[in-house]
C-alpha cells in the first residue's frame, strides 16, 4: 500500500502526518519545550498544519505517540476531541498523561555528558517553574489503544511495525514501514548532526534499544526533533 510522510516543523519539535490509501496516521502532537522563549503549546500551528494538509475527521484514523514527553503528547487529547480519533500510546507510558506531575516532566533530564549535567545544574530552577506550568495545563487522557511491541498498522493502511524502544522513556516506540521509513520519537535526533538521545530515563535500556533498532533494515529516520535523513 502506498503512503506518504508529511514532516509538521512546530519550530524545534516534529510531528508526522502518514498519509495512506484508508486515511491518515497522526504521530506525535507537539507541546511546549523547556527552550521556548514564551510559553508556546503549538496547538494553533498544528491545527493550521493539519487543515493544510486536508486532515479532516473523516480521514484521521489514529493518533500515534512515540512517548510520552510533554512536547510530544501535550496536544493529544485536544486533537483526539476534535478529530474524534483515538489516541494509541505504550502502557510504560500512561503515567506521563494521565495525571502529569512537574516531577514526572523531569525524569528523564539525565544526561551521559558533563557538559550538559553542568548546565543542568544552572537551569534546573528555570526547568522546575516550566514544568509546574506545563503539568497545571496539561490535559490529562488514557489512551483508546495501549500500543504493544510488534503491533501492526495495516488496519490503518500502513505496512508498518510498531517496535517498543525504551531508555528515553519506559514507552518509547519507534514505527517502521516494511520499505524502510522509521519514525523514531526521541531516541533518535537530528539537530547539529543524527546521534542518539542525549537525555533518557535509562541509559542501559537506550543502549540496548538502539542495537535493537540496527537489526531492522532503515532507510531513512524520521527523528523528534530535526530534519529527517537517510541512512547511509
């Protein structure tokens, strides 16, 4: 079956819009980011980004996350509402949307390199005030679908394997066409050059995922945050 991936740039997080022969794939939702100058939910560009691109609750089918994270997830239960769509997402992940706490929003703020953990330690009171805004308007959901290793995703018109990759998150799950397209979430990011997640909720569990991600044959990654690439 033949499908089509529309990268959606909300200005520093993806999400994806699959586009197959029976409808539309919504992966991932968008959200604020520690980073953001002001507090941004990006709910108005991705429904901009949608009616572009001629989503419509007649088309969308399914709303995917990758994980958890609030810039991920932050806008799926709005768009479930809207769309009229089920929300799917790892059962490791519910309690990131359930009933998000600012303590939840910063377990997986751990990173391998000095650098960054210096930097931590100096934003760390900036993290902790936008984590208590993010998880005091977060709208909380349980998913319609609770997303297992090695699910497929032809009822929805894509040949494709959903592959559970936790370490950045518990829930983390990567999607993989049979002709090679991996949607990865954040296990994978694009942003000076492709390289593994900088930050996860479990280094050993990463690392792990990643040498499970290198037997499947990709072609091109389609990563959280950053351009898409090719595998060489």
């Amino acid at each position: 079956m033949k499908y089509e991936i529309n990268r959606i740039d909300l200005q520093g997080v993806n999400s994806y819009l699959i586009k197959t022969e029976k409808g539309n794939i919504l992966v991932d939702s968008g959200g604020p980011m520690f980073l953001d100058k002001a507090y941004n939910s990006r709910r108005e560009q991705i429904v901009n980004k949608l009616t572009e691109l001629s989503c419509t609750k007649e088309n969308l089918l399914l709303i995917v996350l990758t994980h958890g994270d609030c810039d991920h997830s932050y806008n799926a239960r709005y768009l479930s509402d809207l769309y009229e769509v089920p929300i799917a997402l790892h059962k490791e992940d519910v309690y990131l949307v359930n009933q998000l706490t600012s303590e939840a929003i910063l377990l997986n703020c751990k990173y391998k390199s000095i650098k960054y953990r210096i930097i931590m330690r100096f934003i760390k009171p900036i993290m902790k005030k936008v984590s208590n805004k993010i998880a005091s308007a977060f709208e909380g959901f349980l998913p319609r679908v609770s997303i297992e290793d090695g699910m497929r995703l032809d009822e929805y018109g894509l040949e494709g394997t959903i592959v559970h990759i936790p370490g950045h998150t518990n829930g983390s799950i990567a999607i993989i066409t049979d002709q090679g397209d991996c949607i990865v979430g954040d296990t994978y990011a694009n942003l000076k050059k492709p390289e593994p997640a900088m930050n996860a909720l479990d280094f050993n569990q990463l690392t792990n995922s990643l040498r499970k991600l290198s037997t499947y044959t990709v072609k091109k990654m389609y990563p959280g945050h950053g351009a898409p690439y090719r595998i060489e």
